[in-house]
C-alpha cells in the first residue's frame, strides 16, 4: 500500500514538473516574441540612421541619399552626385567587421570609409575606426588592390601603414575592401 502512495505522489510530482515546465516554456516563448517584434524596427531605425549619418561623413556636404540595392548615391543640395557609398564586410580578428565605404563619382577613387560594427581589441584592432587610420584610404585607386605595409610609410599610390600591433584588423579592412572593390 505504502508502494502505491509513493507512485501516485511520484507521478502527480513528475507531472507538476512537467507542467509547470511547459507554462514556464510558454510564458518565456511568448516574452521572446513581443520583444523581438518590438525591438526589430528600432534596430533597423538605428542601423539606417548610422549608415546615413556614416555616408554623410564620407561625403561632407551630403543633403539627399538615394538606396539601390548594394549601393547609395549621395547629392548634394544642388542636385549634384557627390559619389556613391557601399557596404562591405568580413572577418576581423575577433568577429565581423562591417563597413561602409565611398567612392568619387567618376568612380575612380576610394573616397573613405566608415566603420559600422566591429569587435575589435580596444586600444589595438578598433583603432581601425580611428581617423589616422581611415584617411590612409582617401583616394586610393579603385582598379588597383589596396596593400598594407608593416612599420614603414607607403611607398606606391596603392599601399596604407598597418596599425602596430593589430596587423590581423588593418589586413582585414584592406581585404574586406578589396573583395567588395572587385564585385
């Protein structure tokens, strides 16, 4: 008898558990989907604003930007193409780095860059978003593929210094950058 009230109370234990594991399941899933409906617009408010705001930076002067697909067209206030910006991204030293990146109207030259997201080491990898760092790439030529050099000053037209002691991040900028130039 004694072996019957123990199973009993251990089936109607085992089935609380279970019960009480699905409600829980259930509460959390429902959580996760207003959340997720909620936050998704404002992220990619947030993302739009960044990328305008970084496209601005590139071409100062920036009034008006026109989205086609892969690629933004940047005006002027007089209606003038100022150039077009691309996004760009790829593997960095600690995860992806993303960028956007613009070139002259005539298509010709590298007009800068922007760093959008990356993960890099603080105070070594993240100083790719760093000034210094990105005016090496203003008017580098498109039909040429960037180089980077280690502990000397560039000697060709194509080339830009490597940030000491983050190689691996410069590389990955000027290999990000070389891949989406060739598309």
């Amino acid at each position: 008898m004694l072996n019957k009230i123990s199973n009993a109370l251990f089936k109607n234990s085992v089935l609380s558990m279970i019960s009480a594991l699905v409600i829980v399941g259930m509460i959390s899933g429902y959580a996760l989907v207003y959340v997720y409906k909620y936050a998704t617009p404002k992220i990619e408010e947030n993302i739009e604003k960044e990328t305008k705001k970084a496209i601005s930076s590139i071409f100062p002067g920036t009034v008006t930007i026109e989205d086609d697909k892969d690629m933004f067209k940047a005006i002027d206030a007089k209606g003038e193409v100022l150039g077009y910006a691309f996004l760009a991204e790829g593997n960095g030293y600690q995860g992806t780095i993303k960028l956007i990146a613009g070139a002259d109207k005539e298509m010709k030259k590298l007009s800068g860059f922007e760093v959008l997201e990356s993960q890099e080491t603080p105070g070594l990898g993240a100083e790719i978003g760093n000034k210094a760092f990105k005016e090496q790439f203003r008017g580098l030529p498109l039909g040429k593929n960037i180089e980077y050099v280690k502990n000397r000053k560039p000697t060709k037209d194509n080339q830009i210094e490597a940030i000491t002691g983050a190689t691996i991040s410069s590389r990955a900028v000027v290999n990000i950058l070389n891949k989406k130039i060739r598309k």
